[in-house]
C-alpha cells in the first residue's frame, strides 16, 4: 500500500488496529503493538509498543522476537496488524495445538500455512535471535527447525482476510457495512 503504516490505514471510520486490538485484546493478558513508525500514536491506543531490535525491516519474524523478548507472559500470540476479522476464539484454538513436546502452533487455511498467525512459547526467542543473525527470514524455514503443530481454520477462512491494496480495503469496508459491524 505504498509503504504507508498499515495499522494506522482508516477503514469505516477506525483505523486497522482498532479492529486487531478489539478482537484479540479479550482474549489475552497483555496487547503489545510491534511497531518500527509513529511509536507515539500507537502508545495513544493504551496499550505497550515495542520497536524491532534488528533494524532494516527484516520481516515479521523480526516482529515476532520483539513481541517475545517484551512479554510478560509464557507464550505470545501474534497476528499481522492488517486483519480486521480476527475471531473470537483464536487463541483458545492455538492452544489447543500446543503440548508438552510442541512449543509452536501454527494457524492453516486449509490449504497453507498462515505463519504470522501463531502462539509461540518465548522460550524460543533466542533460537529466532539467531536464526535472523544468520541471515534467514523465512517464517516457516525456522518453524521447521522445532517440533509446532498446525491448527486449522478452514471453517472460518475470514481470519486471514488482510489488506494489502487499496482495492482490497475497499472491498472490506463494503464487507463491514453489509454486516454492520465495528
Ligand atoms: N516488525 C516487522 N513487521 C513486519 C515487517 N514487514 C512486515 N511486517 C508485518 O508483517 C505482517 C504482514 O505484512 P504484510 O505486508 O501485510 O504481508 P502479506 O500480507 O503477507 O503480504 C504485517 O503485520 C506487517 O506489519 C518488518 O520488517 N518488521
Ligand atoms: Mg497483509
């Protein structure tokens, strides 16, 4: 979308995150935003912001090790900040993929696996650390080298639905009004 900062788009009268934080913030302890731009924005929605500590947009992986290295909690939750349709039992089916043995649960569509939508033990956040600082930044690349588990979402394919173009923010916002839905 032109390199504009996506959590901060308008859609129906609300900005993107408004949507992320309302969907996910019940179902978890603590709402951290990982954001690298307008830091003082983001800390106006009342909720923690933490930048990335590589710099130079590595990717969401490099989102995902700041949100682990800032929590407060066991595991973290993490979901991009352009998908309006988060629902409301995501976190209790993610867990529901983890064990003793599996310390990553991954969200699938039914056809793909849906990598930034994933619960992750912060134990892990080392193993990530240095799996950036050699250079990698495939997601699934570094799910592969731990034992994860992959939860599906077929029945509820809008949980992935995210904006990446204008038109697509469009079609959304028609999708929002049609159900009349904040
Ligand atoms: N921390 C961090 N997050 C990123 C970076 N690049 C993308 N993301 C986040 O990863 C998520 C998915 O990014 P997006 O551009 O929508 O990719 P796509 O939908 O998979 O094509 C969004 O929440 C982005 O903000 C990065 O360099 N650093
Ligand atoms: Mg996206």
């Amino acid at each position: 979308m032109g390199g504009v900062d996506k959590g901060l788009v308008p859609l129906a009268g609300r900005v993107l995150i408004d949507y992320v934080i309302d969907r996910l913030g019940p179902q978890v302890e603590t709402v951290i935003i990982n954001a690298n731009r307008n830091i003082e924005r983001y800390r106006q929605f009342g909720v923690d912001v933490v930048g990335d500590q590589h710099g130079g947009y590595l990717g969401p992986l490099a989102g995902m090790l700041s949100g682990m290295r800032a929590s407060r909690t066991a595991f973290i939750v993490t979901v991009p900040c352009d998908s309006p349709f988060l629902p409301p039992d995501l976190l209790d089916r993610l867990q529901a993929g983890l064990s003793e043995a599996t310390r990553i649960a991954v969200a699938h569509d039914g056809k793909r696996l849906q990598p930034v939508f994933s619960m992750l033990d912060i134990g892990l956040a080392d193993s990530l650390s240095a799996y950036l600082e050699s250079g990698e930044r495939k997601i699934d690349r570094w799910f592969a080298q731990h034992p994860h588990s992959s939860v599906d979402f077929s029945d509820i394919p809008d949980t992935f639905l995210n904006i990446n173009t204008p038109e697509q923010c469009r079609e959304v916002e028609q999708k929002i009004k049609g159900r009349s839905i904040q």
